[in-house]
C-alpha cells in the first residue's frame, strides 16, 4: 500500500492529525519521552481507498536534540513514504525548525503537502497565510482536534498519493544492502573500507532509483546498493543514542535491502542490542551474513569465550555464515563479497516442482509425520510458492508439528543448500 508519512515538531498535532485520518475515537496517545512504540503505521481508508499512514514523532526529543531529531524524521520520510504532509502549528508560525524542514522537503521528488494545523478562528486563519513563506504551497488550514478540514484534506492526499507504492527493487539492478548493528560496531569503517580511497560511487546507475542516503559501490567487478548510509560517511554522525530512530532506520533499511549484513563487535560480548537486531533481520526475511569485526582485537581468551556466546545467541540462524573480519586492517575484507554473492544466490533460488517431489517423497517414506492421538497425518505434495526468502508448502491431510517441519527445513537445507537465507515451511491442510 501506498504510505503518507506525517511529519512535524512535537505538539503541533501530529497524532491528533493521525487519529482523525484512520479514524481512531479514543483519546490521543500522547508521546511520551522515551517510550518506543512499535507499530507507527496505521493503516487508513478513504473514499475507498486504502493507503498507510506513518506517524515519525513516536520519540520527541529535549530541546537540544530537536533539529537533529527533526530532520531525521523528514529523512525517513522522504525515503520511506509515497507523499509526506508536514504539520505546522498556525497559531505559532513557521519557526526556524519548520524552515529547515522544509527547506529539507522542498528537495525531495516525494510529493508535500503543507497543513497548518489548529487554526479554529479567524484570526489563527490569518496567521496561516504567512504560511506560504515556507515555499510548499498553500498551507491547507485545518484543525486537526475538531475535525475542519481534514476532509478536505484528506481529499488531497489521495489526489496526490501515487495508486502504487514507490518501487523497491530494480530486476537487474544492483543488489541491495542493508549494513546493520548497534553504534560503533564499525559499520562508517567497514563501508569507507569497501569503498576505498577513490569512492567508485556510481549516482546514475541506468533504470535504478537511488536515494540520495544510498552509495553504491562496485566490488569485484559488480555494483552493490548500500542502503541509508546517511552518515556512517560523515565524521559528525547523526543521533546515535536515539534508540527510536536508530530502531525506525533499521526497519527501513530492511525494507529496502535484500541482504543484512550484521556487524557484531568481537572483541567485546554480544549484547541484547546486537541481538535486537538480529530479531529484526529474522522478522524481515532477508538473506544474512553476520560479520564480526575488531578481529585484530580478539585473543584467545575472548576468542573463546566469543565461541561460547555464539553457541547461545545465533543458534537462531544456523544457516547464517559468519566472517571475521578488522574494518580497521583491512584483513578478511574481501571475503565478503563472495559471501554475499552466496546468500543471495540462496534467497533467490527455486527447486523445481518436479525435483522438490521427487525428494520429499524418500524423505518423507523414511521419516513419516508422527501420529498425534488418532491418524497420522499424510504428506502429499510441496511446491516452493515464493522466492526471496524461498517459501514451500506442504500439502498434507493433517496438522505437522513445529517438530516436523524444522525436519522438513533441515532436510531441504541439505539437500538445496540454502546457505544464508532463511527458508520458510508452510502447511496446507487438504480435507
Ligand atoms: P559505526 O558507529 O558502526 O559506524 O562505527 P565506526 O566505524 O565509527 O567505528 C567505531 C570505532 O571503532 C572507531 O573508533 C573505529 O576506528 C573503530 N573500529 C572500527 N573497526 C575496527 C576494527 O576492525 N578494529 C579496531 N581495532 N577498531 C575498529
């Protein structure tokens, strides 16, 4: 579905705004400091039509980080949404906060609609007009807590809103990448080492659509998207402690990429953080490489106790390979690509039915479902629905176990190799 993102400094009425648009009653939640929420898209329905609505001030910052935390937002809006309306309070006026942004949204090809919120007089309407200083066209006068407005409004959006979400991938393009994990993992010194010294960046890339916060980078003699490496290049690096954003981006750029590369910090213990992530790959579906760098800091000691840790914390993702690597030396850098080249092979590949037959048939011969109470339940036939994560399903007369089809992936991992790509069992009951 199509998304409009709603932007805006705190307390000018974003959420009240997002309330009237999915047309949630109760109260507003309000924001508080520090608190994550996890969804912040709302699906939405007007005139029949369906779109999400993603409301970015889950996380409303002191006043020292407020521009930075703003500009972040507008950043994920622009990469993210199919149409962004930026909230401005017309009983204050434009502020030098409101100016950046949209200073900010004046660049983006992401089309922006302007509302000046809690205008619920004359006099505020007058107020509103100055509006038109911030260079986005007509702030659209509303009042979000008594409803005025927003119809029309809304009426707008849709006019505006693109019937099909903007594309993602580009078959034949480059592949995309989502370089990952917590704060000074060495992901800036990992992505400065790939690119080396002459920043082979490519910006026009034929048929391709790269956001300015993508670089793409040509290794071993092919292009590769690093997604949202929005500052991991500049020195000066953007709101790091900020665990909503930092959790906001992560989604994004999965939803973007097709790979995860996950830098895990070797020379100090894997951390709820690190793991936090790794939940986030697994529940996107992407490919993954986990990449341990600081190596050159490892000695044994650690290197034992590391062994331990991953014993315990990555037995989720068996199937995921695992490279040590130093961004800092260089050393085991240029394992990645072919590491990568793999798991993508995995998460695009496709058994034919016939094959996927044949086999399950022996497997499923010398290892029959377990009986449950009464009958056991009959295997009769697979077939591999969808790709990018590879995805089968197996018709049978009855419920399989969790059990069982862990079985069934493991065996389809040995037999097709799936290396670094989560593989997916789903079951067809047939009566
Ligand atoms: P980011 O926050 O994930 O982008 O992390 P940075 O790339 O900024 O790295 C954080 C710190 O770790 C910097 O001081 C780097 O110089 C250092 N660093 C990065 N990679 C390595 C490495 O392989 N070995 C060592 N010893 N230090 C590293």
């Amino acid at each position: 579905l199509p998304v409009v993102a709603i932007v805006g400094r705190p307390n000018v009425g974003k959420s009240t705004l997002v309330n009237r648009i999915i047309g949630r009653r109760e109260a507003v939640v309000e924001d508080v400091p520090g608190v994550t929420r996890d969804r912040v898209s709302y699906p939405a329905l007007w005139n029949g039509r369906r779109f999400m609505v993603t409301d970015t001030g889950g996380w409303e910052p002191d006043a020292k980080g407020l521009q930075q935390s703003i500009s972040e937002q507008a950043e994920l809006a622009m990469r993210t949404a199919d149409l962004i309306v930026l909230v401005v309070d017309a009983t204050v006026g434009a502020t030098t906060t409101d100016e950046a942004v949209a200073r900010a949204l004046r660049r983006s090809k992401t089309p922006v609609l302007l509302a000046a919120n809690k205008v619920d007089s004359e006099r505020v309407e007058a107020d509103a007009a100055t509006l038109w200083s911030l260079g986005l066209g007509e702030p659209h006068m509303i009042s979000a807590s008594h409803g005025r407005g927003t119809a029309d409004l809304l009426d707008l959006i849709l006019e505006e809103l693109p019937e099909t979400p903007r594309e993602r991938f580009v078959a034949g393009g480059p592949r995309r990448i989502a370089l990952l994990g917590k704060p000074n993992v060495g992901k800036s010194s990992l992505l400065n080492r790939l690119a080396g010294e002459e920043r082979s960046v490519v910006d026009d890339v034929a048929g391709t659509t790269v956001d300015p916060v993508d670089e793409i980078i040509e290794l071993d003699g092919r292009l590769w998207q690093f997604v949202d490496t929005a500052g991991l290049r500049r020195k000066v690096r953007t709101a790091t402690g900020h665990e909503y954003y930092a959790s906001l981006r992560t989604r994004s750029a999965l939803d973007s990429s097709e790979l995860a590369l996950l830098l895990i910090d070797a020379s100090q213990t894997i951390t709820e953080q690190d793991l936090r992530v790794l939940s986030m790959i697994i529940d996107s579906g992407r490919a993954l490489v986990v990449v341990f760098n600081k190596w050159d800091l490892v000695d044994e000691d650690r290197r034992y106790d590391l062994d331990k840790e991953i014993d315990r914390e990555l037995a989720r993702v068996p199937w995921a390979r695992r490279i040590n690597i130093s961004a800092e030396t260089g050393r085991s850098v240029q394992k990645l690509v072919p590491v990568m080249e793999q798991a993508l092979a995995s998460w695009d590949k496709r058994v034919p039915t016939g094959r996927l037959n044949s086999w399950l048939k022996d497997i499923v011969a010398a290892n029959p479902p377990p009986a449950r109470g009464g009958r056991a339940p009959r295997v009769m036939f697979a077939t591999q629905a969808a790709t990018r994560p590879p995805t089968f399903v197996l018709f049978t007369t009855g419920f399989l176990e969790a059990g069982y089809r862990r079985f069934v992936e493991r065996k389809l991992r040995e037999e097709f190799d799936f290396t670094g790509s989560p593989v997916r069992v789903n079951v067809r009951v047939r009566e």
